[in-house]
C-alpha cells in the first residue's frame, strides 16, 4: 500500500481559485494525490487548472463537501491548520512533527489535513474536531503564509516521512546498510600514499616544503573530501606535467 | 548577530515578476530579508508587489546584479538549486542538511542559495560555481515545483535549523559551551575564481590543460571538499612554488 494515498489535503471554503490549483501542483510535487473542496466559492475553472501546471489530474479527482464533517467522516486523524490557536496550546504540532504522525497513522486509515480560509482560517467549531492543530513556526513579525504554500510545507513533510519509513522498511528487510553512489571508485590507501609521497617529493626539491606542516594539511584536505580515483589521476597527472616542465 | 540575515537569496533572469514578489513573501515569512536579483526579465512592476503581500520591504531592499558571479562574490557558501543534475551525484544535498549547513557556516560569512530560471534552471557553468548543488526529494513521476515554493521549501528549513540553533545556544549558555569549528575562515566565490584562474593558467603553460574537462573536474573536486582560507592559500603558494621553478 502506498501510505500516500491515505492523506486527504481538505481546503474549507477557499475563496480564490487559483489557490485550488497551486494547491494541485503543490501536493502532486509531494506525491500527494487526494484533493478535497469544503464548499468553495469559486469553482475549479481556468484559473485553478492554469496555475495547477500539470497537475490537473488532481483537480480532475478532487472530491467536493457541502458540509465540513462529511469531508472528515471517513478519516482517522484530522489535522487542522491555523494561525489563531489561542486556546489550543496542548494540541499544537509543527509540520515535522505532523508529517511522521500522518505516515504513522497512515497505516491504520486516512488522514485529513485541513486548510481553513484565506482570510479567517478555520472556525473554532471546525477546529474542535481537529485532533491536533499544526503551526508553522513562522516570523514572528510576518506570518502571511500562502495558502497554497502551506499546502507546500506540509505535503513536502510528509512526504519527507514518507521516505524515511520507506528506507528504514528496505533496511529492516535488507538488513544491510544502503549503499549510495556504487559506480564511483575510490583508491586504495596504497594508492593515496604513492600520491602523498610524489607531492611531497616534488614540492621538497621545489623548496616549498621545509617541514611537515605541509602535507599534514594536504592529506587532511584530501582526506577529508574522499578523492575518487579519477580525481587521484588527475591530480598525479598535474605532478608529472611539472616534473617534465621542470626538466625541460 | 542575526544568523538569518547572512542568507541571501539569489535569483536569476526570473521571467515572471509575480515569482520574484512571491519569493520575497515566502523568504519574508520565515524571517530571510536578503534578495540578490541577477538580470531578471521583468522589473520589481506591481504584479510583484501585489504577490509579495506584505513583504514589499524586502523587495525594496532586493539587490540588482547584471552578473552572476558578482551576486555571488561576497557569498563563502554557495548552494545552486536544479532539477537538471545527473553529473552532480557527489554534491547533492536535500533542503535539511541545506538549512543546517547554511546556519553552521553563517557563523563565518554569507551564504547564497540560488535558483535558477524557471524553465531551464541554472545554467552547467552556473551550477559549477556552486559548493553544494540542492535536489528536493519531489514525486519521480512529477517534479515541477514553482519557484517561490522552492525558496518557500528551503527558506522553510533554514528557519527550522536557525531555531534548532538558537535552542541549542540557550542550553549550551546554561550547561557547557561546546562549539566547534568556530575559528575556520572561509574563502570568497572571488578568491576561488582567482585560485581556478591561476591553476589553469599554469596548466595550460604547462600543456597540460588542452580542453574545459581539467577544470570541470578540479572545480568539481574543491567545492566538494568546502576548500578553508589556509587551504586555498597552502594551494595558491604551491601554484608560486612551481611558476618561480619553471623560471629558473
């Protein structure tokens, strides 16, 4: 089962419908697919599948409610979004938070998380029946987030969760650590010495070496940034392009 | 010192002006101020202002470059944003570990974080300029994020590093300072110029160097490993060291 598909994005009463739209593109971005409209005031016209970019798909599936509870009815967990969380203190959660609790409970059922109003958010009757009430820790000074933006930050967390809970499942299964970047070469240690050695042989006869300050920071660099072997070939090359200009 | 205001966000030849007014509100709203525009097709016009929202500040301060590499010049990191990155395996960083990096070496110095035009990106001889080359972890099948929710994502996760920080700052205050790394300097993007100008100079004197691939690889090489200022100078002195063998 692909968890994703288990979170809803519920906008209630969105005003604009280019908002709609960009909200489409933003969860497909996400891999988020499910779309559902709490009696919008525009419908979804040209605006909205304009800014939807290609996600029109989205906009094309999405559900819409005349009522906020049926929007939630068969959901699990319901998240809701606002700015005004005065009395809300305990059930607060940052979108971090949120998008591991929504792969969590993804498991079990789905999960709904709800954007209120462009201009005046969500009612505190809708945010009663939310379980927890996310916030964007945003500037304290400016917290106009976008509504479509915040769509953005969440389905970008969820989907964030999303792919850890996939790799740590490929690891249990694997039981092996994964492996990144397997058509890269790296020299042996051999191989870093004989460089070692050249520079400093080079660089000594040059006169720029006189103690051993040099190569410590040399092979700290080098280290530090784990040459590939083609990068060891190039720099060996660039000491015996020096050694034949030297000797010419 | 306000880590935030270090980071400058840079964006370049932005074909719509209600992108570069979207941006300024999403920078905005997670505390950024600093916006480097670099040859932007439209002017800051009253779409941008209209979409910035109230985030007109920031566009009134936006700084105007016909160059790229002189928004860039003042900047010790520099993070360029692409979905086109195939050859760039070795450099990719995902949003977190950008937003954490970001913070760390804020402590030193400015740090640029570019996005490229909205259809083709940032162009291959841009993305070399950068140190770390950021891929947001989108839908395989559907990756068109807009621009100013990708400046959104990332300045989304600076903030979210920035007050991870701060936290740690307070407990670090109260129980033990432990900080690291704190007295590292690290080069401008124009010293680095200046060493990979010298180093091809002398190569191609050298014959060494007969086509672009020399330097592609050795950009590839120093921006992986975050060159220090004493490294660069250990470099650049090696560079001397041999132009004054060859004339001897």
């Amino acid at each position: 089962m692909n968890l994703l598909k288990q979170i809803q994005i519920v906008l209630v009463e969105t005003s604009h419908s280019g908002n709609i739209g960009s909200t489409a593109r933003a969860m497909k971005t996400m891999g988020l697919s499910h779309l559902r409209l709490v009696s919008p005031k525009q419908s979804i016209d040209e605006q909205a599948v304009a800014l939807s970019a290609g996600a029109k798909d989205v906009l094309e599936q999405a559900q819409i409610f005349n009522r906020f509870d049926d929007a939630i009815a068969d959901c699990q967990l319901i998240v809701g979004t606002s700015a005004r969380l005065r009395h809300l203190q305990s059930s607060l959660i940052e979108p971090r938070a949120c998008g591991e609790l929504a792969m969590q409970r993804a498991k079990q059922g789905k999960v709904a998380i709800v954007f209120g109003r462009e201009r005046v958010g969500l009612t505190n009757e809708e945010l009663l029946k939310c379980h927890y009430h996310l916030n964007v820790p945003t500037n304290a000074e400016y917290g106009s987030l976008n509504l479509a933006m915040a769509v953005q930050l969440v389905s970008y967390e969820i989907r964030m969760a999303w792919l850890n809970l996939t790799k740590n499942m490929q690891n249990d299964q694997q039981n092996l650590p994964l492996t990144e970047n397997t058509n890269i070469s790296y020299p042996s240690a051999e191989s870093l010495a004989h460089f070692f050695n050249h520079t400093e042989r080079l660089y000594r006869e040059l006169g720029f070496i006189r103690n051993d300050a040099v190569m410590l920071k040399l092979r700290r660099l080098y280290q530090r940034c784990e040459l590939e072997t083609a990068e060891l070939n190039l720099l060996r090359g660039m000491l015996t392009a020096v050694e034949k200009g030297l000797n010419k």
